[in-house]
C-alpha cells in the first residue's frame, strides 16, 4: 500500500483538532519534525483516508502491517530550484 506523503497545509481545522487530540502533540511541532511517533502515522494514515471513506477508523489504521506501508519521499522544493549563476564582469577592452 503505497501512500503520498500528507500535505499538512491543505488539512482542515477538523482534521488538524482530530491530530492534536489523538496524538497529543501539536501540529506545528510534527511539521517542523520536533514530533514523531506511531500516534502521527496513524493519525496521519487516519486523515487521509478519510477524505474518500468518511468511515475508516483508528481500528482500521491499526490493522495495517509495518511492511505493507510504503511511503513516497515528498519533493524537497529546493531541490528544483536553480541556483544563482555568479555574475562576472568581461574585462575592459584595451
């Protein structure tokens, strides 16, 4: 079962609530990678398949095997951007 990774600014304030209240942590400390444990998995499996089946529980995510989840990389922005060329000047014709 291959999973994109969660894009966690395009959560609703119900799922960010459903996040911090099951995992205990705050949202913003999991963005910035201070927190992450089975209860963010979970939770963050929990969200995204609610978005097509408003009936998958935690019991459901619970099911699931370690080796049957894969999870894609997300892109590193930066990594697309070209970086700055030096810029130099020609030498004064003499």
């Amino acid at each position: 079962m291959k999973r994109k990774p969660l894009d966690l600014t395009t959560l609703n304030l119900g799922e960010v609530e459903f996040f911090e209240e099951y995992t205990g942590s705050d949202i913003g400390d999991f963005m910035t990678g201070k927190v992450a444990n089975i209860k963010c998995t979970l939770a963050t499996i929990v969200i995204q398949e609610r978005r097509t089946n408003p009936h998958y529980s935690l019991d459901d995510a619970r099911k699931l095997k370690i080796m049957d989840l894969e999870f894609e990389d997300a892109a590193d922005p930066t990594e697309a951007e070209e970086k700055p060329k030096a810029k130099t000047r020609k030498p004064a014709a003499s």
